[in-house]
C-alpha cells in the first residue's frame, strides 16, 4: 500500500510536468511544420499572401482611406487617382475602402467555414470509422446521400428562416463541405483506425476518443489540412455567389462577393469594375490551396520519400480492411 501510495503521489506530481512536456512537443511540432511550410516556395508566397490580408483586415476595423458610407453621385465609376487609388464604384463610394472592410468579412467566413467543417467533418469521420459496424455504415450511407445536395440548396433552404446573412453562408457551406472532408479523409482514416498501433491502444485500455485524437487524426492530418484550406477558399467563391442571389452577405455588409454582386452589372459599361474584387478573390483562393499544398507536403512522411509503417492496412476489392503484411 505505501509503495502503490508513492507512486500515485508521484504521478500526481509529475501530472503538470507531463502536461508542460506535451505542450512543449506540440509547440515544437507546429513550428517545424511552419518552418517546413515556408521552406517551399508555394508555401512561402501564401504565408505572405494570408499575412497581408489578415493584416489588412485588422487594420480596416480601425480605419479605412473613407468611410464605407461617404458616397458621391458625382464621382460614380472614377478611374484610379491619388484620392481614390482604386477608383470608385457606381455609388462613387471608395473601392478600396471597401476591399479592405471586405478582407475582415472574408477572412471570418474562411475562418468559420473551415472551423464548422472541421467539426462536423470530424465527427462523421469518427462514426464511419467506428467499430460498431451498424453505426459506421449507417454513417457512410448517409454522408453518400447528404453529399449530393447542392451547396446553394442549402443555403435556400437556410435563407427562409434566417434570412440573407453570414450564417446562412458559414452553415451552409460548413455542412456541405464537413461532408467532403469525411468523405475524402475516411480511406486514411480508416486505414489508421484498423492498424496494428491502435488494436495496441485499445487493447491497454485506451478509450475511443484519445484513440481518434492520438491516432487517427494525426494519420489523416495531411487529408485533413489539405481539404480544410481548398473548403476556405471554396467559401470566398460560395459567398460571392451566394451574394449574388441574394442570400449570402445582406446589403451593407462589406464583402468581397458584395463587391462582385454591384459591379457586375455594369461590366459591359465599365469592364474594370470587376477587376479588383475579382483580383483579390482570386489571388485569395489560390494562397489557400496552396498553404493546402504545402502543409500536405509537410505533414505527410510520403512526400519526403519514407516508406509506410510495417503495420499499415490496405483495402482490398471488397471496401474491407486486411493486414498490409
């Protein structure tokens, strides 16, 4: 009794230690991974690019070259000058004021959408990974049939009691695209799931949850991250088309989409009213998929060329799993 007394005392006292340890691993571990992802070239110019736009975007919530209401009819669809260095819009409110208040717009709906994928993605991917064979197949067959609803579906469907808002786009997309996630992600997932490390982890007592933190996400890590950043850069697209049917952003609402949404109708009038909310959609988007990139190629071992564990599992022609070896 005394020595199990002792080496309780001593775990409890190593409990803060070991914790303090964990963080320190998990610190270490994302700063080799962002040193990685800054390593490559793609990697780098995204960096640059969400640091920009994340720095704009704190900024406009203090301040903006004008302020988003000050309009004049008698500047409508000015060309770029020191005074507005974007030009104006058909309102001859200040373009880049209002790309510059849209960035924070944005950026929360990227933000939100990759946050409530993730969420939901992960829970679906714990169900069709389960070792209770009702609930996993009952998880794969209803992610095989919500999948095919369409995104603007959805964001109808939410429109009706909720009215256009940032929520309507935030839920709509989040739920179309955690069902993605758990779809693409569920191969890697379940290849983890029936590995011969976590039959070891259950078998010592480990619960089913540490077991999905522990293991099976941080195996499907690189699937996870690589679909998270195309669904944030999806969400900009979503959102200016959303907008633009009228149950995305609400008017007054700066947006990038919103932006879109104005100037399009006067694109035969005037062809570079579209440009720099178009540009910066664009430019957006493609930082996002390639941070994708990048932090695929940083957190998946194959991409540096090492061979896969001893006691992975590979499905065969049936959609089982069966031993690699």
């Amino acid at each position: 009794m005394i020595g199990t007394s002792k080496r309780r005392g001593s775990a409890v006292r190593g409990g803060p230690a070991v914790c303090g340890g964990r963080a320190a691993r998990a610190a270490g571990a994302a700063g080799r991974t962002l040193y990685a992802v800054w390593s490559r070239g793609g990697g780098r110019a995204a960096l640059i690019v969400i640091g920009v736009w994340t720095a704009v975007a704190l900024v406009s919530l203090v301040w903006t070259p004008w302020p988003l209401l000050a309009t004049d009819g008698y500047h409508t669809w000015q060309a770029p000058s020191p005074a507005h260095p974007l030009g104006t819009d058909g309102t001859g409110a200040d373009v880049l004021s209002w790309l510059m208040a849209g960035a924070a717009t944005d950026l929360a709906i990227a933000l939100l959408v990759a946050l409530v994928a993730a969420v939901w993605g992960t829970l679906l991917i714990a169900a069709m990974v389960s070792r209770h064979g009702a609930l996993a197949g009952t998880a794969v067959v209803a992610v095989d049939a919500l999948i095919s609803i369409p995104t603007v579906l959805l964001a109808l469907i939410l429109a009706v009691p909720l009215g256009a808002s940032v929520a309507v786009v935030v839920c709509a997309c989040g739920f179309a695209y955690g069902l993605n996630l758990a779809r693409i992600a569920r191969p890697a997932a379940l290849l983890a799931a029936r590995s011969a490390y976590v039959e070891s982890a259950l078998a010592n007592g480990a619960s089913g949850m540490g077991v999905l933190i522990r293991h099976i996400l941080p195996n499907s890590l690189p699937v996870i991250a690589v679909q998270l950043s195309m669904s944030a850069g999806t969400a900009l697209l979503a959102e200016a088309g959303l907008t633009y049917l009228g149950v995305g952003v609400p008017s007054g609402v700066p947006s990038w989409g919103h932006s879109l949404t104005t100037s399009v109708r006067f694109v035969t009038v005037y062809p570079a009213a579209v440009l720099w909310p178009g540009l910066v959609v664009t430019v957006a988007v493609v930082a996002l998929n390639l941070l994708g990139d990048a932090l695929r190629d940083a957190t998946d071992p194959a991409a540096v060329g090492s061979a896969p564990p001893a006691d992975a599992v590979e499905p065969d022609g049936t959609g089982e799993v069966r031993d690699g070896r």
